[in-house]
C-alpha cells in the first residue's frame, strides 16, 4: 500500500516557464511533509519541507503548498531553469520526524528544456 | 565534515553469499534509515534507528539485518543475497525536525 504518490513519473517544462510537482498521501497522520532532488548517481539532497501547521513555505524559487483536507501537496518552481532537470521525490513522516521514519514517493523526472 | 559515508560504491555478489552495506555519519544525527531505489518505486524504507541500540522496521525488511551499536554507524547485512536484491542503496541521517541527509548510494547487483 503506497501512502505517499507521485502520479506523474515525468514532467516537461520550457525554461523560464513555472513548473508544478504534485504529490497525494493516505496517511492522516503525516505531519512533516519534505521535498528532495536527485541527479543521477547521486544521493537525494533536501530542497524544501513543511509542517502541517502551516499551507505555505517558500524559499527562493521554489514554494510548497499543503492542502490537508485534500492530502495533497504540490512543490512549484518559479521561473525553471535547466539546471533544475532531477527527479523529485516527496516525502512523509509522523510527528514532526521525531518518529525517524520518513516515507517516499516514486518520484517525478523533471526536464526542463532551454 | 564528512556528511554521511557509503561502502563500498559498488558491489557485486553471488547468489547466495552475504555482506554488510558500511554507513557512517559524523553529524551526530540521532535518526539513520537504510533505503533501496528501484526504476518506478522509489525509494522503499528497509529499516531504520531512532538511535544507538534501537532499530525498527521500513516498508521492506526482508532478507536484511541491522543494528546500531554507536550513534555514527549503521551497517546493513544482506543475509543471503537474491537477484530480487538487486538495486542501488542509500543510507540517511537527520535530527529531530530535520530533512534527511544521503550517501552517495551503493549500487549492488546480485548474479
């Protein structure tokens, strides 16, 4: 049973252009909602996270939105770049990550043409 | 500040055979977790550490062993290797309230 899902396995966007990643989760438990980025061959670095407390965060470029009655979150890359072309992986956990265990979707490709 | 360390990079193995999967981090993170990342599933929690002395189960704990003797070292045993085992493997710590920082993976293939 997926609790957290990124439905879109890849996105195409043109570059200046807004990107929006979408992300549906089961658990009504999750509080602590997290994005990360991956190049290949690499680790996942972190890029952006939320509490459930708030609908909002935004650093620089990049704004995550959390709509709770919906359990859907989104992360929106305002203008894209092609340095931003990575999978994008959301990202789940219970309590504020006082729990240790965080939860993943599949990720999405994101490219992001000149 | 070395972050978080992953051995070896690559490794392949017979069906059949054992090893442990070295992780290390020198942050002093209190949480560390061991993932797998297969084509179309993500990355699937196998076990994780709330701290030295204590671990607990992921998604899929199957066919592997942890323990977490020290707060800076969390190796994980595959016990008997499967070709199903097969998949690139991250190692991740964090503190309380934070996001989870990743080794570079171990890229396994199991013959």
């Amino acid at each position: 049973d997926q609790q957290v899902k990124q439905n879109s396995p890849s996105l195409s966007v043109q570059e200046g252009r807004i990107s929006i990643l979408n992300c549906d989760y089961t658990n009504s438990m999750f509080d602590y909602f997290l994005w990360y980025k991956k190049y290949p061959a690499e680790g996942p670095t972190f890029l952006i996270s939320i509490s459930s407390i708030k609908d909002k965060n935004e650093d620089g470029r990049f704004t995550v939105f959390l709509n709770k009655s919906a359990k859907h979150l989104s992360l929106h890359i305002v203008p894209s770049q092609p340095g931003d072309s990575a999978v994008y992986f959301c990202a789940a956990s219970v309590s504020y990550n006082q729990g240790g265990k965080l939860i993943f979707g599949q990720g999405t490709e994101l490219s992001v043409k000149p | 500040n070395a972050g978080v360390t992953q051995t070896p990079k690559f490794q392949v193995l017979k069906t059949g055979q054992s090893m442990t999967l070295q992780c290390a981090q020198d942050m002093n993170h209190e949480y560390m977790s061991w993932y797998r990342q297969d084509p179309g599933m993500g990355l699937r929690l196998i076990h994780y550490s709330v701290g030295a002395g204590i671990t607990d189960q992921g998604e899929v704990p199957n066919g592997y062993n942890v323990s977490r003797s020290t707060t800076e070292d969390f190796p994980l045993r595959l016990l008997s290797a499967a070709p199903s085992q097969t998949s690139v493997y991250f190692c991740a710590s964090s503190f309380t309230g934070g996001g989870y920082t990743f080794g570079s993976g171990t890229r396994l293939t199991v013959v």
